[in-house]
C-alpha cells in the first residue's frame, strides 16, 4: 500500500469520527484541557499555596504529599501515554535498501526506559522523590519506581550523624613553614575535606592567682580522662591558646523538610559548625583555661541547648522567641569532647605536676623521721624513767632496811659514783654545805685512796701505822 494512500485514508476516517461526534469530542477535549491546565500549574506553580494550608502543619503536609504523588502520577500516565500511542501508529518507514519500524523500536525504547527507571531504596536511607529540582514526596525503603530523566531519586542515612567540629583529626589542618610559623589552609586542601583547628584565646585569671594557699582542685578531663591539678602560678591560669574540638549528634526525621527548608544535609552541617563556632567564641575567652576545663560540662548544656532551639526552628535567644519552621531533625547531644594546648604547655603542666609529686615525697619523708625520732625518744625516756624508777625504790629500801638517815644513803651513793670514776674530783655540794660534806668525805677519802694506791703512794693510814 502507498504510504500517501494510507495516510489520506486514516484522516478521514478521523475526520469523519470528530465530526460525528463532535459534540462529545468537544466536552472531552474542554476536560483534557482543563486537566493540563491544572497539571501545568503543578508543575510551574507548586502543589499547594499558603492559603490552601490548615493550622496543623502536620495535616498540610500530608496534604501536600498527598498531591504531590498524583503529579507523580500524572506525569508518568502523559509521558508513557505519548509514547506509547506513538509507537503503535507509527507507520513502517522506508530508508532506501531497508526498511525501519519506527514504531517497534520506540516501543523497545519505552520498556528499557522503564527498566532502568527502576531503584532501591535501602533499610538504613531515607528517601524522596525529586522533580527538578523540587522534592516532591517521601518514599519508603525497598524498590521504588522513578522515571529517569525526569524523577530523581535523593537518599540519605535515617542513623544517627555524628559530626566532630572542625573536622576529623585526620583532616585537622596544621602545617608550619621552616621558621615554625603556620601556613594559612589552601583552597586545594579545603576541597580534600581539611578544616583549620578551632583555636580559642583563654583569658587571664586573677582570681586564681591571688589565692594565698594553693586550691588543689581535680578537674576531671571526661575525653581524656586526665585529672588536672591547679595551683596559684599554674600555665592553665595564663593567657593561652586552646583548640577545642566538638561533637554532635543528629539524625534526619522528615526527609522533605530537611530538603525544602534547609537545602540538604551539606547545608544543615555548615550551619551546625558555624553556629557552635560562634558560641565557643561567644563563652570561651571570657574564662581561663582552668575555668574552662573544669566547667566543660556545663559549656556542653548550653551549646546543645542553643542547637536544639535553633533546629526547632526558635531562632531567639528567649523560649518566646518567634518560631519558625523546623528543620526536621532530631539534635541528639552537643559536647566539648576536649581542649587541647601546645606541646610546650602541656610539657609545662608536666613538669609542674612532677615538682608537686617531688615535693609531697619529701614531705612525707620529713613526716617519716619526724615520727622515727619522736618514738626513739620517747622510749628512750620511757627506759630512762623505768631505771630512775627501779633506783629509787632500791634506795628505799637501804634507807629502811639499815635504819639510817637519807642523807647517808645519797651521800654513800655519791662516793660510789665517784669511786667507779677516779678521775672525776668535781664536787657539787648541795644548800646544806657542811652537812654534805660531811655526808661525803668517805667518799673522797676512798678517792684518794684509790688515787695512792694507783701511783704506789703510801696510803695515809700506813703512815700513822709506822709511827704508832
């Protein structure tokens, strides 16, 4: 058959159709008018407006997705539609030698459009529906139909998102040239993921300082697990530089809000990261070091208290504040994980530590011989006392045992003494004077003797014997 012939054909049996039924051909095409008026509107215009909405966010939204999905749809009917009407009355056309059915191979072309449009969504993602550029619905995890071309497919983790500020250590930006000064972040760098260190200028503390006695404070370090001991003269209580890395935690609840409100997970982490940036040099420099370590944890509260309110869409300062849309997520915890110093400071700190260590050493040996000698004395003196004790009664007993005054006992006693040593001629004599000399010139007497005796002097007593 001729391809004109077919064709003249075919309009006018078309022709004659709409003319027949014009009428209802009319009404029919009004209606598809209508139909494409509306979707264009969807498409261009949005899916519902702000005075379509109701006073429960909740009930708009849904609403909103509700129409969303039968734009969806529309879209694919039409384009499938079109394609699909084309591809079975397409006539045969003849390309000299060979001859192509336009028609067949649109229609593979249609089959493999719809194979490839096919995705997964995963157990752990989260996922929406994007229309150029417009996110138009959420989908649930497992096969989802989108269009390609046309829809685009956007996921991400429905876990929690743990972001440490700047960066990662690994990706912590610190170079120094050869005269050890630091070398600014390059562009290069930044697009590999490096982040310049988050240093923070401690104040002076006075107050401190001036404290007479030393406050041996243990100030609990919870990321490093360090105990701290702060004294008058500490570095922690100078002007320093600290560079402080953060933690926070959070996780994705409307998908769609956190694509419309924000712009996306990139753009919720910039926030975050420059929101706690500001507040660590809002509260930090105001504080020295050491208030700084050991008020940590409360630093931590208020930084995830000022994030929370700021993802919930209360920008203010106050809970009265004007509200605003939520960001669609869940801030989970925000904290200072620590506070790190140069190398030289931390070697400072060290060496203070060592010196305190040292000190209390000594003082527990000082402590150690101070205890040693006071119990050496006291035993001494306890044996000395026994002795006195056991000679008085000793005494006692001679005294009334022979009958004879206590002089005489104390004066024998004395000339013993001084018996057993010959060498000594020193004499105290007592208050009574002649009464003690008396009482001891036995004792002497017996001394000279002695003395005679070891120089082979004759003793007097010989002398008087010769001449009796």
């Amino acid at each position: 058959m001729d391809v004109q012939y077919f064709w003249f054909v075919v309009i006018a049996i078309v022709a004659v159709t709409l003319w027949w039924f014009r009428d209802e051909v009319l009404r029919r095409l009004t209606s598809a008018l209508k139909w494409l008026r509306s979707l264009t509107k969807e498409l261009f215009e949005g899916t519902l407006s702000d005075s379509e909405g109701s006073n429960d966010p909740e009930n708009d939204e849904q609403a909103r997705w509700k129409k969303n999905r039968a734009l969806y749809l529309k879209v694919i009917v039409l384009g499938y539609g079109v394609l699909i009407f084309l591809s079975a009355f397409v006539s045969p056309l003849d390309s000299g030698e060979e001859a192509w059915n336009l028609g067949y191979m649109l229609g593979i072309a249609v089959v493999l459009h719809i194979v490839m449009s096919i995705r997964s969504v995963n157990e752990q993602d989260l996922g929406a529906i994007i229309f150029f550029g417009r996110p138009l619905f959420p989908v649930r995890n497992g096969l989802v139909f989108v269009p390609l071309g046309v829809f685009k497919l956007s996921t991400d983790t429905r876990l929690v998102i743990q972001d440490e500020l700047p960066a990662d250590p690994e990706y912590i930006w610190r170079s120094v040239d050869g005269s050890g000064k630091d070398i600014p972040i390059t562009a290069d760098a930044i697009e590999q993921g490096f982040r310049e260190p988050i240093r923070i200028p401690f104040t002076f503390s006075e107050a401190e300082l001036e404290k007479t006695e030393a406050t041996r404070e243990q100030i609990e370090d919870t990321s490093a697990s360090k105990v701290v001991q702060l004294e008058p003269g500490d570095p922690l209580n100078q002007r320093v530089t600290g560079e402080v890395s953060v933690i926070v935690r959070w996780r994705i609840d409307n998908y769609i809000k956190v694509l419309t409100g924000i712009g996306g997970v990139a753009k919720i982490r910039r926030q975050l990261a420059d929101r706690t940036v500001r507040f660590l040099f809002e509260a930090l420099p105001k504080k020295s070091a050491a208030e700084a370590l050991r008020e940590m944890e409360g630093t931590s509260d208020d930084l995830e208290k000022i994030l929370k309110r700021m993802v919930s869409g209360l920008h203010t300062e106050g809970d009265e504040g004007e509200q605003h849309d939520d960001w669609g997520i869940t801030l989970e915890s925000a904290s200072i994980k620590e506070i790190a110093f140069s190398h030289g400071l931390n070697e400072q700190i060290q060496k203070m530590a060592e010196a305190a260590a040292e000190g209390r050493a000594l003082a527990e040996k000082s402590k150690g011989e101070r205890t040693r000698l006071r119990c050496e004395g006291e035993g001494d003196a306890a044996a000395e006392l026994a002795r006195l004790k056991a000679r008085t009664e000793g005494l006692s007993g001679m005294k009334d045992g022979l009958g004879i005054p206590a002089e005489v006992v104390v004066g024998s006693e004395t000339a013993r003494a001084i018996t057993n040593n010959p060498g000594q001629k020193t004499l105290i004599v007592g208050t009574q004077g002649i009464t003690d000399l008396i009482g001891v010139a036995a004792a002497v007497g017996e001394g000279i003797a002695s003395d005679s005796k070891k120089n082979g002097e004759p003793s007097t007593e010989t002398e008087e014997g010769g001449e009796s």
